[in-house]
C-alpha cells in the first residue's frame, strides 16, 4: 500500500511544480508578447512617417524649380504668361446627358419641408 501512494506522489508533485511554473511565467510572457507586438506597430508607424517625410521632401524640391512652377500653374489653373492667348478646345460632338429622374411638380405650398418631401416622393413614385 506504501508503494503506490509513493507511486502517485512523484507524479503528483512533478504536476505541482509544472503548474506553479506555468503560473509564474505566464504573465510576465504574455507582457513579453504584447510589448513586442507594440513595438513592431510602432516600427511600421515610424517607418511609413519616414516615406511620407521623404515624399515631403521630393515634393519641396520639385516646387522650388520656377519651371515646375510654371508648369504647374499652366496644367491646374491654366495660367498664360504675358502675351500668350489660350485656347481651351472643347469636344463638339459630346452633348449634355438626358436626365434620367423626373421631378415632382404641384407640390403644395405653405406646409413643413418633411410634408413637402413626403408628397414629392410619393409623387415622383406613382408615375
């Protein structure tokens, strides 16, 4: 009977100190983890400001070019120097869409803007 309490109790033990193992290192692990996980965000964060700051800086030596600037102001707000004309050619054969949604007429007057609403739907939805 002695021998199979002793049996168990190795075992039982061995249990013991694995489990208190586990409950002592599982949190400061789980720290471990989490710490590492923010840090790697913050890495990618720093990362990405550093390109948008060199895209910043691209764009500033492009716009202190007086030429890039011309162009720039030729291409977006269509600006001409003195004595230049600008021609704008537009399509002749494009025409205006039809409009493809009917408009309520006859709505009563002298009522709240939601009875208004209501009745131009309803309106336009009967046809």
């Amino acid at each position: 009977m002695a021998s199979t309490k002793k049996g168990i109790g190795r075992p039982m033990t061995f249990a013991l100190v694995l489990f208190l193992l586990t409950w002592m290192v599982a949190p400061p692990a789980q720290r471990y983890f989490a710490q590492r996980a923010q840090i790697n965000a913050v890495k990618a964060e720093v990362a990405a400001n550093n390109q948008a700051l060199a895209d910043a800086a691209r764009q500033l030596e492009l716009w202190k070019n007086p030429d890039y600037i011309k162009t720039q102001a030729r291409e977006r707000l269509h600006f001409v120097l003195p004595g230049e004309r600008q021609y704008i050619v537009t399509d002749p054969t494009e025409t205006a869409p039809a409009p493809t949604t009917t408009v309520a007429k006859d709505l009563p007057g002298g009522v709240p803007w939601y009875n208004r609403l209501i009745a131009s739907i309803t309106q336009v939805g009967s046809k």
